[in-house]
C-alpha cells in the first residue's frame, strides 16, 4: 500500500531529527516511535492503513537519517522522551497522540506518564516497559557501561559487499524480521561506504546501558498512564512469550490485543500491517 510521504527535517536545540510526514494537515497529530536500530520506515506499511491521522514518524537520534549525538552524550530512554516532547513543541502540538513499536512504545509510555496534560492517546506495538535491573546490580552494570565505552574507539561497524548482503543481516538480527521489512529499513538505513554498505546507526546504540530502571520505577511509569492506551501483542514477539508477563498488565487499563505474528508484525507483511490498523483506526476514532 503507498501513500504520499513527505520528508521533514527538525532542528532542535541540540540535534537535527529527520522523519516522514503521513496523512491530511488537520489531522488528529500523532507522534510515530521506531524500536532500536530501526528507523521511521518501520511505520511505512502501517501509516498508510490510518487515515485522518497526521503522523509523524520520527528517525529517533542516531538512527535513520537523523543526527547522531555529540560526543560524551547519551542515548539513555529519558534522553529520547525530552526529544519527542521537543518535536511536539517544534510541530505545534500542544495536544497529541503517539504510536510506538518497541523501544519507541517504551518511551511512549515514559512520556505519557510523566507529561498527562500532553498526551492524547497512546497506540502501542509490542512493547511496553524497558529492560530493568535491582539496585544491587547497578556498579557492575555501571563498570560494564564504561569498559565498553571506553574499548568504544577500536569498534568498527560491520560492512558488506552489497546491500542484499545487509538486509540478510537484518532479517537475522535482534527481532529478527521478513525480507520486506528488513528491504524497507535498509532504504532508510543504509550509506555507502569503502567497500559495500553500512548501517548509519551510531556505534553508540549497542553500548550497554549504565544505568538501568528497577522493576519498581517501569511498573509506576506504566501504572501513571491517564490517557486510553490500547497494547497490540505478537503472538510469537517479544513481550507475549515472557513468563508472568500477564501478571504485569494486571492493575494496568491498557485495552490489550494479541494478533498473530512476531515482533514486528505490523511491517513484516500487508496482512500484519493491516491486522493492526483495524485495531488502532476505531482507537483512534473513539471520540
């Protein structure tokens, strides 16, 4: 399915985001979030499936064709949210929505909890809470974090002769996706380099993180959602196949749905795309 796309560049105070434009200029606006190491095609088959919709769908910095942080920054989740609530204000939008796959439903639900005023609605795909970690965990997963950054200069990023060498990479990688997906996020995510391709990500994605939520802290941030949320789960993706990850939705007023697929069912194919637009387009239209 395609649809016209325009292509829009932000400037924020400290970082230029690039993302595509989908849907009628007084549309209901809706902030589109990708997962780690994607970028804003992740929303190409979906985008168009949502009409009355005005979406952006962000390049998260570093990814896409987006810039990448300057030197000593960091890609931690709050980082993120500050960055979307920036895009917000850059668009206009007092008042909007969000659409998050992943990591991007992630720091959806960080934003919506901690901003209430701001958030309309919240749509979100396979994704819910980060990664956490106990307090007694936190100075070895600190000093972990530095030795990494600090071997950080001598790591070199794959390359590859050619692009259907990259995408077969990226049909194998972490959430690994359909031939189709992985062709879309290699458009967007690809540049030339001596030798073949690379991916434009920055190396600085794959650090281990310093510092990590504990359960404690995902829980409140999930359980401060005001707005309707609606959680679209893939049968064979991330979050579904967890032990006891029902007993987390519990207390939660999410409206959830399970569909068949894996983690990024909503761009693997037509039919996933499709699966989930007819759950989010009567989200949408509840007044």
């Amino acid at each position: 399915m395609t649809a016209q796309v325009e292509e829009i560049r932000l400037n924020l105070p400290h970082i230029e985001l690039a993302a595509h434009l989908y849907g009628p200029e007084d549309g209901q606006p809706v902030i589109a979030l990708h997962g780690w190491l994607d970028n804003a095609n992740s929303f190409a088959r979906l985008a168009p499936r949502l009409p009355g919709l005005r979406i952006a769908a962000l390049d998260f910095a570093g990814h896409g064709l987006s810039s990448h942080r300057a030197p000593g920054a960091s890609y931690l989740l709050w980082d993120y949210v500050a960055d979307v609530l920036l895009v917000a204000e850059q668009l206009g939008w007092e008042r909007f929505s969000l659409l998050g796959h992943s990591m991007g439903a992630i720091v959806s639900v960080m934003l919506a909890a901690s901003m209430p005023d701001r958030i309309e609605r919240l749509a979100l795909i396979d994704g819910l809470m980060p990664y956490t970690g106990e307090a007694e965990q936190a100075p070895a997963k600190l000093g972990e974090a530095l030795r990494a950054q600090l071997a950080l200069p001598d790591k070199r990023k794959p390359v590859y002769a050619d692009i259907d060498r990259a995408v077969q990479a990226r049909m194998r990688g972490t959430g690994a996706v359909s031939r189709e997906a992985a062709e879309l996020l290699a458009r967007r995510g690809l540049m030339p380099v001596h030798g073949g391709y690379t991916w434009r990500t920055d190396s600085r994605l794959t650090l281990p993180s310093p510092l990590r939520l504990t359960r404690a802290h995902a829980l409140a941030f999930a359980r401060a959602v005001q707005c309707p949320a609606m959680l679209v789960l893939a049968e064979e993706g991330l979050l579904h196949v967890e032990p006891n990850f029902a007993s987390l939705l519990e207390g939660l007023s999410f409206e959830v749905r399970l569909l068949p697929g894996k983690h990024h069912l909503h761009l693997d194919d037509e039919a996933g795309a499709q699966a989930v637009a007819d759950c989010f387009n009567p989200f949408f239209a509840i007044p």
